[in-house]
C-alpha cells in the first residue's frame, strides 16, 4: 500500500503527553495519595482475536502507544501509568467478564475499550455496578448516556444524518439500501435514519430497503444481486452500509464482482477506514465514499506529528491511522487533563473534571467534552482512492455536539442527559420532569439475546 505523503516538521510533544507532576492532595481519598511509585493502571478491552480483531487490535496498540508517550513525558501526577491488556476475543458475554477482571481483579483507574455496540451494552453494568471509567471510541447508535462511559465516536447526528444529507443534497439519491450486520447498532442507526428520511425528506417506504446479516458473513452474492436489481428501478440509488468487523472485504469484493461501482450505486460506509481498507483491493473501489469524524488524509500538522509518531511506535511505513483511533487520542488526553484538573484517579472526582474539558483534534479544532458525556466532533465525506486513502469531498463548516438521545424517535425526542449536579441523569424527560434512571442491566440482556 501507498501510504500517505508526510509533512517534514519538527516533531512536538506536548500533543502527546504533559510533564506536570502534581502532589498528593490533602484529604483526598486513599487512590489519590497511593505512593509515587504505584503505577496508574489503565485498562485496555480491544478484541485481539475473533472477527473484530482487524478493527481492534490496532486501538489496542493505539492506547499503548499514548500510554508509552505519557510515561516519557513524566506520567500523570509524578506517577507512570501501566497498560493491563485482555483479550474478549469478539465474544460479547466474555466482554462483561474482561470487564470485572479489569475492574475487580486488577483494580484499573480507567479502561479504553470496545467496538461493537452489543459488547459495549454487554459491559455496562459492571462499569456501573463497580464505577468504572470507560471510554468508548467508535461511532455508534445513541439512545444512550451513562455516567460511567465517556462517548468519543459519533453519535448519529454526527455521522449517519449529515451522510444521508450529503447524498441527498449533494448526490442526488432518491433510494437507499440500509445495509448492516445483525446486531443493536445498524438496526437502531437504520431505525432512526427510515424515520428520517421519510419525516424529513418523504422517502417513500418502497424506496428504503434493509438487509442484516450476521457478524462474520462471507456469501454476499444473493444480496448483492438483490441491491443491483433494487438500484435499476429508475431512482438513484446509494448503499448505506453498516457492515462491520471482517465481513466488509467479501462485501466489497463481491460489489467488484458484479461490476457495481461508485457510480452505479455508491456505498457511504459508517465502519469502514483506512485500517479496513488494508484487507482490499481498492482500485475497483474508488469513489466509494465513507463517513467519518477523522480520515489519515486531513492537512494538518497535528496529524502528521500523530502519523509520524505511529509509524515510529509500529515500525512499520505502510502503517494507516484512523477515526477510532484518534478518537482514543482525544479520549486519553481528556482523560489525562481531568486527572489532572482533580488532582486525582478517583473515578467520581474525575467524573466531576471532565466536564468542559477541551483538548485539540487532529482536524485543526477541539474536542470538548460535554454535559451529556459526548464530545463534539466534526463530520468528513471522504472517497475511497485506490491507494486505500480517502480524498476529503465534504466536510462540517465547524464542529457538531453530539445528541445522546436521537430527535427522530418517538421514545427519545423528549430526553435529555446532563451529569452535572443537581440533575446527574442520563435520560430526563423534559416533557414530564422526571429521570428514568438507569436500565443498564435491561439493556445488556436485550442486546445478548439479539
């Protein structure tokens, strides 16, 4: 693979990591004055194994990494930190026992981790039950806030919305094929984008088709074929894919077989990056287009020196970067700020800092960190090249908040989340005054049975 042709600069560390060493703080709790030479344990809950692994194990190298960077600037708080790795293998019940073994076992300060939405659900309450710290970097459905969990990938109104808008306004599609793996975050996503694109723009119902297929899925033949016919009904037509962990490369390879390109029946990918893209011929490909909050192609120097710095911890040339990955970028470092904001690893303080915390993107912007545990983000169309990079076509004027809770949904128009104090909820209904409370171990179980 051709990797992406890098600025020469000199190299910054203070993007990175901090060198400030705070003092013990008086009265703090017992986590706070922990001798200096304690490590600050920060857990990493990637699956290595498993048809997730060609996502996730480079988030797992990615905390690695920053951790490592952290340390030679000084650590946090004069002390080092310490990576505590588990595998959960794609296995989403075995996510809620990494997850205790992480939390209880090893006593970690915080946990990067996660890709999939059913594993995300699957751990929810045991972060909950044992206040922990996670943070979650890929995009993903909504309908969600949890005072335990700090969102750094897109909401839906950050990536899936304003994709369907690009199409629309600047492509011109009429139909769309939601397509998608069978599990709760392309059917919630799609279930949001119908009502969408029915209320909002009158997409009639024969003009939406969906398809789920399971994790893992490698015979696309059939539906491929069924989306080549559902485009030559006289409407342009575009593939929404929601299709994730390995089963993208014999999706797209069987578009390539059938002679479906881009401007047959573009794809506007939600799951599939540069990391993805590693697996694929790309050259029948190009001018497939994904959606996005951070391409390897943006023009900044802050990214270069990120780029740089991965290619130097890998030592591998060809080495891509990625949304979820600078979204574990700016996670950490909002992580690291709040710590240092508190004064503290305790979880409840730290929890408390975070809030408003602000800390540079790799796009050229900030990230902040806000009351509903979101952080803003801005969102980039980007064309698949045949070198496996993405040419940036569109992109926000400025950053995007994002919504918990989905403005589509007869269910949550009228929530709200906010933890700061008094109202420290998750789900406030506005209409009614009142806060739902958390349903953390109902959602866990739904999303396993599904």
């Amino acid at each position: 693979m051709t990797t992406l042709k890098r600025k020469t600069h000199p190299r910054t560390v203070g993007r990175f990591a901090t060198a400030l060493i705070a003092a013990a703080v008086m009265g703090a709790s017992a986590q706070a004055v922990a001798q200096d030479d304690d490590p600050i344990k920060v857990g990493i809950l990637h699956s290595l194994s498993g048809t997730m692994a060609i996502s996730e194990t480079v988030l797992k190298d990615t905390v690695e990494m920053l951790i490592e960077q952290q340390n030679e600037a000084g650590g946090l708080l004069g002390r080092q930190l310490e990576a505590v790795v588990v595998d959960p293998a794609s296995n989403w019940p075995l996510f809620a026992e990494r997850a205790r073994e992480l939390l209880a076992q090893h006593e970690v300060d915080v946990v990067f981790g996660n890709w999939t939405s059913v594993s995300r659900k699957a751990v929810l309450p045991v972060f909950e039950e044992l206040n922990g710290l996670l943070f979650y970097p890929v995009q993903y459905e909504g309908e969600e806030s949890s005072e335990n969990v700090f969102y750094t990938g897109a909401a839906p109104n950050q990536q899936a919305i304003p994709a369907v808008e690009y199409l629309i306004n600047e492509v011109g599609i009429e139909r769309f094929a939601l397509v998608g793996t069978d599990y709760v975050y392309p059917r919630t996503t799609n279930r949001i984008l119908e009502a969408f694109l029915k209320d909002e723009h009158g997409i009639a119902e024969e003009d939406i088709m969906v398809n789920y297929t399971p994790f893992g899925h490698s015979d696309w033949q059939n539906i491929v074929s069924e989306i080549r016919r559902f485009g030559e009904e006289g409407k342009p037509t575009a593939v929404i894919s929601t299709i994730n962990g390995d089963a993208n490369v014999p999706f797209y390879t069987e578009l390539s077989n059938q002679g479906i390109d881009a401007a047959d029946i573009p794809v506007i990918a939600f799951s599939v990056g540069e990391q993805e893209l590693t697996g694929i011929d790309t050259g029948p490909l190009v001018g497939h287009l994904a959606a996005w909050n951070y391409f390897m192609s943006v023009d900044t120097d802050d990214n270069y020196d990120f780029i740089d710095a991965w290619i130097d911890y890998t030592g591998d040339e060809d080495a891509v970067t990625n949304d979820p990955m600078e979204a574990h970028y700016i996670g950490f470092n909002m992580w690291a700020e709040a710590v240092r904001k508190a004064g503290t690893t305790d979880v409840d303080a730290v929890k408390d800092a975070i809030i408003g915390v602000t800390v540079p993107n790799l796009t050229g912007g900030y990230a902040a960190m806000m009351p509903n545990h979101h952080i803003t983000k801005p969102v980039l169309i980007g064309e698949i090249q045949d070198n496996g990079q993405f040419d940036i076509v569109w992109q926000t004027p400025s950053t995007v908040a994002g919504d918990a809770w989905s403005d589509y949904l007869p269910g949550s128009r009228d929530l709200i989340a906010d933890w700061r104090a008094p109202m420290r909820c998750g789900n406030f209904n506005v209409v009614n005054g009142s806060c739902g409370g958390s349903t953390a171990a109902e959602e866990a179980e739904a999303a396993l049975a599904e």
